[in-house]
C-alpha cells in the first residue's frame, strides 16, 4: 500500500468535515465550497508529470499547433480543411491559443483545463444536490486522479454536458443542444448525451428498471455492441494512453469473464438505492428522475459493454456519474435517522476507495503518492 501526498489528505479531510456540517446542519457553506475548488483547481491544474497521461497530453499540445485556424474552424462545422485534424476541434483550439498566442508552458493548459471543470463540477454538484460536499467527497476518489488528474478531456466534456442539464430543467432544447455541441468539442463520447433531453423525462418504474438491467446483464456475454461497427469505436476512441476505472479495479481477465469486483459492488449498491428509495424520491426530490433515468442507462451500458474495457468505462463513465450523486441525495427524503445511516455508510464507502486506490499500482504509476507527487507553485 501506498499514501496518497498530504495535499490529497488535507482535501479529503475538508471535504469530510464540510459533509458532516451539511448533513447535520442542513445548511451548506458556499464560501467553503469555492475555497475547496480553488484548492482543486491548483492540486490539478499546477501538477508537475503527475497523471498517468501527463506525457501524453503533453505531446497533443505541441500535435495543436502544427494545426492552422481555418481547419479547426471548418473541423468546428464538420467539413474538410487543409488539414486533418484528428482530434476534437474545441480542444485542439484551446491548445493551439494557448501556446501558439500566449506561448504558455503546457500546465498552463493543465491549469485551464482544471479551472474549467471544477466551475462546471462544483455548478453541478450546487444545482443537482442538498449535499455537495458529500457528493464531491463521494467521487474524489477515483473520480479526482482519473478525471481532474488523468483523462483530462473527456473529464472536461462530460462536466460541461452535466452541466446543460439545467436546460433540460428549463426545456430550452437548442440551449442543451448547443452546450452538448461544446462538450463534444472536447471529447466526442458526449455525443451519447443528445437523446437525454428526451429520455430524462421517460417515466420509468421498478418493474421497467429491473427489466432493463436484467436484459442488460443477459446481454453481456454476446457483445452486441459489436454489430455497431466503427461507431462506438470512433466514440470512445482516446489518443492519450489511459486505464481509467478499469485502471483503477486492477482489471483482470477473471473479472471479465464473470468475476465480481469494485465496478460490480458499486453498481448493486447503485441499483440497491434505485429500488428502496425510488418512491420517496419521486416524491420529494425535484428532478430525481432525470438521474434515476441516467444511472440506469449508465448501468445498462456497464453490463452491455463488460467485456470490452475502453467501452465499460469511457461509455459508461459518461452516465455513472449519476449513481453518486443519486446516492448522496437519498438523505433528502428519509428521517434524521436513517440520513445518519446513510451518511455513515458513504463515509465507509470513501474509506474503502481510498484503501482500494492505495493498494493497486495507479497509484504509484500516476505520480499521486507523497514521494511523486510535484507541483509547480505549491512546496
């Protein structure tokens, strides 16, 4: 096992105490939360080769600037330019502005990168819980070391795409259409997130849900996903050399054939939480239903694309998200009793991450342990 730096710690540790006065106060501290995304902005954005990806990303920043404006422009409008632009327009053109305009060092971009997602993070975790410091808590690990450290843009997309969720709220259809245009400007997996703004308002029941993972679950050993072709492929494509959540679950070939593990234990506890709690969150939570509709999707798509890794967690990583903040929001609906129930089993459930995330070699391989981890301005 290895530690994770201080910095990591004193994060957890704030957002441990942040939760406890939310959940038993009621109240969140807004001032707090910005503090701790400022801290996030610079533990991720100032890293010094920390990130499995560092090296990779960084040679996508010099690929940028050999790309000329008018092909990023056109690639923008899906048309052929002078030149090929592999990769997605949006953050092709906010690497090749940075160092071609600017000439900034490549955690500049790291920099801008962080700052944009933790605006987009932390305005998602405001507008979708009661608990944001729970939520962010929840998934700072592995989310924190495999998005804000790890895969930076599809990180990025996604949070943009989460966050378009108010228009879904507003029904303002070419508004969400619109920030999805972005988001998969970033990374085109977000492309998956156009037919949400239909299928959020989908009324679902316990009978729908079970019938959907069940046939999801039933599905998994025939790979269907490959009578796609090159679609999902072309979507879930990454040039940057990642693991993500099959990184971190030290994937094996055991587990694909059947064996349980953390992705396993996280979805039943998902599912769990569907079904106890669904009546009550109709009842009382707003817009519950749009994440019960994502998370079911999300596990859905687990199940479906299983034995392909890159499939299982770039595709259904866009959806899970909603499972931790599904989970978090429970505390909403149910007596000061059962909220300490529930509030004390995440608590254990972000002490097994962490022991988890300690014991597999990401940690040492990503740079994030006390004697690896470097930033540029902090000691």
């Amino acid at each position: 096992m290895s530690l994770l730096h201080p910095y990591y710690i004193i994060a957890i540790i704030y957002m441990v105490i942040f939760s406890f006065h939310e959940v038993y106060s009621g109240k969140t501290n807004k001032t707090a939360l910005y503090i701790l995304a400022a801290y996030l902005v610079i533990l991720a954005g100032f890293r010094n080769d920390v990130g499995p990806d560092y090296g990779s990303y960084k040679g996508i920043y010099i690929y940028s600037d050999t790309k000329d404006y008018v092909s990023i422009i056109l690639a923008a409008l899906s048309l052929k330019g002078p030149q090929i632009v592999e990769l997605e327009w949006l953050y092709v053109l906010i690497n090749k502005i940075l160092l071609n305009v600017f000439n900034a060092p490549f955690y500049m971009l790291t920099f801008v990168v962080a700052a944009l997602v933790t605006f987009f993070k932390t305005k998602f975790a405001e507008e979708n819980s009661y608990y944001p410091f729970t939520f962010l808590l929840f998934v700072f690990i592995p989310g924190f070391f495999i998005g804000e450290s790890g895969q930076i843009r599809q990180n990025l997309g996604c949070f943009i795409a989460y966050y378009a969720i108010r228009y879904i709220k507003q029904r303002r259809v070419w508004m969400y259409l619109f920030w999805i245009y972005l988001a998969a400007g970033i990374h085109n997996v977000c492309y998956l997130m156009i037919p949400m703004y239909w299928i959020a308002r989908v009324p679902l029941n316990k009978m729908w849900m079970i019938l959907f993972i069940l046939a999801s679950i039933f599905m998994s050993p025939f790979e269907v996903y490959r009578y796609f072709g090159d679609f999902l492929g072309n979507i879930a494509s990454e040039s940057a050399l990642v693991e993500g959540f099959n990184g971190y679950v030290d994937e094996s070939v055991q587990r694909l054939n059947g064996g349980f593990g953390v992705p396993e234990a996280m979805l039943a506890i998902s599912t769990f939480f569907l079904f106890v709690f669904d009546t009550k969150m109709k009842e009382k939570y707003p817009y519950y239903e749009y994440h019960r509709n994502y998370t079911v999707i999300g596990i859905c798509f687990y199940f479906i694309f299983r034995n392909n890794p890159i499939f299982s967690s770039r595709l259904t990583g866009a959806f899970l998200a909603f499972s931790y903040i599904l989970i978090p929001n429970t505390m909403f609906v149910v007596s000061a009793e059962m909220r300490k129930l529930i509030h004390a089993f995440i608590m254990a459930l972000v002490i097994f991450n962490f022991v988890v995330f300690s014991s597999f070699r990401n940690i040492k391989a990503g740079r994030f342990t006390i004697e690896l981890y470097k930033n540029h301005i902090l000691p």
